[in-house]
C-alpha cells in the first residue's frame, strides 16, 4: 500500500526534524532548504512527486523553515513546565 503525503510528511518531520535553537529570521538560512531537498529525495523514493507534496504543504523550503520553528517553540515550552 502506498504512503499517503500527509503520512509520510508527519513521518519525515518526525524523524528528522530536531531543532537545536530558533531559525534566523529574514537571513538565508541553509538548514531548511537541506531539509526540504532530503524530504524530496526521500518523498521520490516513496512514490511523491514535489507537485504533490507542495500541493498539500506549500514551498517545501518555507515548510520546513515553519517547522523548525515549531519545534525550537515547543522546546521553549517544554522548559517552562
């Protein structure tokens, strides 16, 4: 059975989405465009077109740059509790 793009992408963010600090804001910032290509090359393997998956979550470099920040968030909150 093939992987849907909302499971896969849930998957990939997961396993490889750990950030460390806050991304830069209005900088180039280099880790979200790695990201985005590696999610790409792996979403190929599986079958996923990048017109698929930017069908369901945008440009894939700004997606990721969004997840980084939710995750360098939800650290932040979970040092508060």
């Amino acid at each position: 059975m093939k992987i849907t793009i909302p499971d896969f992408m849930h998957d990939w963010v997961s396993e490889n989405i750990h950030s460390q600090a806050y991304p830069t804001e209005g900088g180039i910032d280099a880790e979200p465009e790695a990201l985005a290509m590696r999610c790409l090359a792996d979403a190929e393997a599986e079958g996923l077109s990048l017109e698929a998956l930017e069908a369901q979550f945008g440009n894939l470099t700004i997606f990721m740059q969004s997840e980084l920040k939710r995750i360098a968030d939800l650290q932040v909150v979970a040092t508060l509790i």
